[in-house]
C-alpha cells in the first residue's frame, strides 16, 4: 500500500522524462567561445588565466613538443598530461563553474583554447507544461 501510494505520488511530481531532461543540461551545447591564447614556443611554458562566464567546459588541444607538460587547472578539477620522449598531440577537457578562474598551462605548437557552455535551463526547463493540483 505505502510502495502505491508513494509511486502515486512520484508519478504526479516526477517522471522518467524529466530525469532525462536533469541529465541533458550537463551536455555541451553548441554555443563556444575561441580563447585566444599567447604563442608558446615549445621550450617554455606558457600560462593563461581564464573566468568563465557561465557553467561550461574548458577545452584546451596543444600540438606537443616532447620538452614539457599541458594542464588545465580549475578551482574544482586539475587535468593534465605529461609528455613522453616523443611529440604528441593532446587534447584536454574540464568542467568549471561560472566565475571560477581556471588557468592553462601549455608549451606545443599552435595551441588552442574553447570553453563551451552547458545547455542548461534549470528547473524551469524541467517543469515547463507541469500542471499543479
């Protein structure tokens, strides 16, 4: 009676739709913003700092020279990789908050830079076309 009951009451307020909708405004959307980034020249690092202006990704893609590392340092997350003996190219992505100050650290050739902002929408996006009792 009390499982009934409470299926009842969670079929009213929440339906599977709505958790796949939770679950999608974590997606990268289609809109990107270009961070332009200062040339390095493969000998020393570089480090650009960047405040993000919504919920997002950072993306950074370095084109390596063997001599050192690339990260992507947010106040919640740190990404990197260290390089081998050989050349390669990487690609490293992380999620930062709006307003946090994440800092990229590169040495390759050519390297770039996005962030991308999250879909989105809040709860107002869930509940859109939710009638209240």
């Amino acid at each position: 009676m009390l499982k009934q009951t409470l299926s009842l009451l969670l079929s009213k307020f929440y339906s599977k739709q709505e958790s796949a909708d939770v679950g999608h405004q974590a997606m990268p959307s289609a809109s990107s913003v270009s961070i332009t980034l200062p040339a390095s020249n493969g000998t020393t690092e570089k480090e650009y700092s960047y405040t993000a202006p919504s919920d997002g990704y950072i993306v950074l893609r370095d084109k390596g020279y063997p001599k050192t590392a690339s990260y992507v340092i947010s106040n919640q997350y740190a990404e990197g990789i260290t390089r081998p003996q050989s050349a390669i190219d990487i690609n490293i992505c992380t999620p930062v908050t709006k307003g946090s100050v994440t800092y990229l650290r590169y040495c390759g050739n050519n390297p770039t830079a996005q962030f991308i902002k999250l879909i989105g929408g809040g709860y107002l996006a869930i509940f859109k076309g939710v009638q209240y009792a």
